[in-house]
C-alpha cells in the first residue's frame, strides 16, 4: 500500500479544534447582543483559507452549541446554513476586496431567517406558518445583515491574512 496523505493532519486537528472553540466563545461572549456574533465571519474564513477543511472547526462550533445548549430545531438549521455560506465564500475565496466580503455577510445575515424558513416549512406544517414565523423575526434579520456587515468589513481581510499566514507556518 502506498503512502497516502491523511485527511487531516495533527497539526490541523488542533488548529481546527481550537478555532471551533474559539468561535464558540466569541459568540457566547456578545449572546447578549442579538443576532451580533462573530460566526458568520469565522465560517468564511475558514472557507477561504482552509477550503474543504472549513468543516472541521465550523462543525466543531455546532457540536459545541449542541452539547452546551440542547438539541433543538436550531440545530438542524445549522446543519445546511453554515454550508451555503461556506461554498459561497469557498466560491469567492479569490476575491481580496473587504467590501465585497462585507456584502456576502450581510446578505447572509439578512437571508438568515428565510433559509431557516426551508426546514419550518416541513416542521411548521407548510409554508404560511413558515412565512409567518420568518416575517414575525425580519427585525432581527436585519440586525444581524447591519452587523455582519460592519464586522466582515473591519475584520475580514486582517483575519485572513494574519489566518493564512499562520496556516502556511504551521501546516
């Protein structure tokens, strides 16, 4: 048997289990803001810099949010959200320009509650429960596209130089 290169090294092992927990804390530590939180850049990042391995550490920031806070629909919204805007960033990954990762945020931040809408579809019992349900929380959309917005703007391109900086040193 040849020698293959493994999936994942150890080095990454840790580096992915780290930013999954970093990512974790980051978004307990601003819970008290809603809709606030620092998930949505991080899950680019990883996308960009680390491509198909984004998995690990976003993956590993659900698993965490699992086991701290229970098993709910929630979860299952996770599951499929946090992939769409891992391909589009992935998509993207070439793109160097703040602003245009600032919109990719904030249309996602925005788009939040309708993608969550597709699962409350089957849940809810059909799509007027679901609309009503995404309707009664656009408020909070919002808030969450304004401040995905402002914060891939002043954050992403540091963090993606710094992050692929330190992959290419440690990996």
């Amino acid at each position: 048997m040849k020698n293959s290169k493994p999936l994942i090294t150890i080095r990454e092992v840790a580096l992915f289990g780290v930013l999954g927990g970093l990512t974790f804390a980051a978004k307990l530590v601003m819970s008290g803001l809603p809709n606030i939180e620092p998930v949505s850049l991080m899950g680019m990042l990883y996308a960009v810099v680390f491509g198909r391995k984004w998995v690990y550490p976003v993956y590993l920031y659900v698993a965490m949010e699992i086991l701290v806070y229970g098993i709910n629909l929630w979860n299952v919204y996770y599951l499929y959200v946090w992939l769409i805007l891992a391909v589009a960033a992935y998509l993207m990954r070439r793109n160097r320009e703040p602003l245009v990762w600032a919109i990719l945020s904030a249309l996602f931040g925005l788009s939040f509650g309708a993608l969550c809408g597709i699962t409350d579809i089957f849940v809810l019992g059909g799509i007027a429960p679901a609309v009503a349900k995404w309707v009664s929380g656009i408020m909070f959309d919002v808030v969450h596209c304004v401040a995905n917005f402002v914060i891939a703007l002043l954050l992403f391109k540091p963090l993606r130089t710094l992050m692929e900086k330190l992959y290419k040193k440690l990996c």
